[in-house]
C-alpha cells in the first residue's frame, strides 16, 4: 500500500472501517446448527476454499455431489474463490497427500477432504501447515487443532430406510451393498438391520460388499455392483440398499431389469438418475454432506470456525429419507414414529453389526 500522510492514512481507516460495517451478508441459510453467524461479504470474497473429492467426484450423483451442494451454496452466497480436486482409481496415500499439498500450497484455506480414506494423507499435510484449517468427512481419528471432523450418525439414518425396505418387501427378504467393507460402512450394515427387524424380526437380510480395502474401487464400478445386486434379486430380495457411491447405479439397474426395488444413499438418487431406473429408487437415506461442508465453511468465513468433531445426527437432521417417489408414502408413518423414538433415546441404533 502506498505511504500517506499520518492524516490521511487515518481517513483511510475509518473509510475502510465504515465499508466493513455495511457489507454483511443477508442470505438466509437452511443448515440445521449454528455457523457462528452472517458471515460478511467482504471477508468472504476473500476466502480461498479448496475441496478435495473422494473416487467418483463431482458427477458420482451420490457422496461426492453432496459434498459438491455444499459447496456450490457457499460459493453462490459468500462470493468465494474456489478449487477442487478429483481423486483417481486406486491411487496411493501419496497421491491424495500432494492433493492436499497443492490446495494449501495455493493459498486455499480452509481445505475440505471428502471422505475417510483422506485421513492418513491428511494427518501428515495438517502437520505441515498448521496455519491452515482443514476438514475431513467421515472421520474422526486426526486429533490435531486445525483438523475438523464432519461426521455423521449413518446407522440413524439407515434404520429408517431398513424399516421401509421391510415394509415394503413381499419376500420377507431384503438385501444390502456397501461399497467397501470399512466399519464406516458396516454402520449403515448395523443401521439397516435393525431397521428391518423392528418391522419383521424374521425377515432375511442380504448382505455383501463390492471390495475389500485397501481396494476402494468398490465406490466407482456400477457393472460390480449390477451383478452383485442381481445376485441377490435371484436369490429372494426384493429390496436392495446400496450404500456404495457411484456403484449404485448398477444396484438400480438390476433393480428394474428384476422389476424389484432399490434403495439410494447420501443424495435424493431419485431426483437424478435416469428416467429407465428412477421408478425403482424406492427412498434414499439422506446423508447431509452439503449442510457439513456448508455449515464449516460459513463459520470459517464469519470468523468463528468450527472446532472439534461435528457430529449430523436425526435431531441435527444431518440424516434422513427421501420422499420424491411418492410409492413410499404408506410407509413413511411407521419410519417417522422410528424417527421419534431415536431422537428421543427410546431407541438406540446399533452402529456394528
């Protein structure tokens, strides 16, 4: 800044000073706990952001496009610079950490990481810059002052998608996919189950994963998860959840060839898939990444950041189920007593198998 006089440099100040106070920001936001705040527009545009996607990225119509919402909104109201980065197949902890190096190498601060196989890379870049605040989605294991975690009660969630899945089963039995067999995924297992069997204690619950770690691929094959789905069609289910990214759009393949249901995860999947399969996509458990992501980046943005793990549980309506199809109607009253009794501690949902 060029040197003024004293006089002058003191005007400035209170010039600038006066612009502060009138450029704080009107947009309302629909997130479901508190982000310290109207963030102000000046700080904001300021505000360099970088995200970093799991396998599937921005397109998977699943975690990733959540992710991607929550983003998208931030951008849109507060006016910030962005930058993100896809992950490949079966790339190493190497490759997700100059991932991570590049975004804080550019000046983006805060950095959201997408996805609990960010962790190990994120433990070591966090450590080396500690004057960047960084978040990381579904997981909680990086105990560090400038790492948040975004994490969430998916086992709540999947009850309710468990107890429409039995509700609407004909067979008395249902099935389950989850991408890869992490204990991330075994909740949304544990959750579904115990959703099932509160409706029918007898009914049969399908279970199978697509990939063992440390092969993650699971996320991004739809063929895998068509032949895995239909698998389990041909041996009785006739409803299947499929908590496996981009995977799931082979689970609703199978689904309508086999004329039986489906389930989606993370995102409202009926709203996006193609037009062959969205009859079939019974209800999705609603993971609500974009309102962590969302939620974080408003508090960094007003000044007040969110410190230590965020948790977005059915009070918090951090989880949920969709409700576009209008075929799961008869069997939301039944999911929203469950709802009820979660929230207020009457049941409590397992979250291993």
């Amino acid at each position: 800044m060029r040197r003024v006089t004293k006089v002058l440099a003191l005007a400035a100040t209170a010039a600038l000073a006066l612009s502060a106070c009138g450029s704080s920001s009107s947009g309302s936001s629909t997130s479901t706990s508190s982000a310290g705040g109207s963030a102000t527009t000046s700080a904001a545009k300021k505000l360099k952001v970088g995200l970093a996607y799991d396998v599937g990225g921005r397109g998977d119509q699943s975690f990733n496009d959540s992710a991607a919402r929550g983003l998208d909104k931030a951008k849109s109201e507060l006016g910030l610079e962005t930058k993100e980065l896809e992950a490949t197949q079966g790339e190493t902890d190497a490759q997700k950490e100059e991932r991570l190096r590049l975004l804080a190498q550019g000046g983006y601060n805060p950095v959201v990481a997408v996805g609990f196989a960010y962790a190990t890379s994120l433990k070591k870049v966090a450590a080396e810059f500690p004057d960047t605040s960084f978040a990381i989605i579904d997981d909680d294991s990086i105990k560090t002052a400038n790492v948040t975690p975004l994490v969430f009660s998916e086992e709540q969630g999947s009850f309710l998608v468990g107890a429409i899945a039995a509700q609407a089963s004909k067979a008395g039995s249902v099935g389950y996919i989850g991408g890869v067999n992490t204990p991330l995924l075994q909740k949304f297992q544990a959750g579904y189950a115990a959703g099932a069997k509160a409706v029918n204690p007898s009914i049969k619950v399908q279970v199978k994963y697509l990939t063992e770690p440390p092969d993650f691929s699971g996320f991004g094959d739809p063929a895998k998860g068509k032949t895995v789905a239909q698998g389990m069609f041909d041996s009785g289910a006739d409803v299947v959840y499929a908590a496996a990214g981009g995977s799931g759009a082979g689970v609703f393949q199978a689904a309508s060839a086999s004329k039986k249901l489906a389930i989606g995860v993370d995102s409202d999947q009926y709203l996006t898939a193609p037009a062959a399969v969205k009859s079939v996509i019974l209800t999705s458990m609603l993971k609500r990444v974009d309102v962590a992501v969302y939620n974080y980046i408003k508090a960094d943005a007003s000044g007040s950041p969110l410190k230590g793990t965020q948790r977005f549980d059915l009070k918090a309506d951090g989880v949920g189920y969709s409700t576009s199809n209008t075929a799961v109607q008869p069997y939301t009253a039944k999911a929203d007593e469950f709802k009820q009794k979660i929230i207020s501690g009457q049941i409590t949902v397992p979250d291993k198998p």
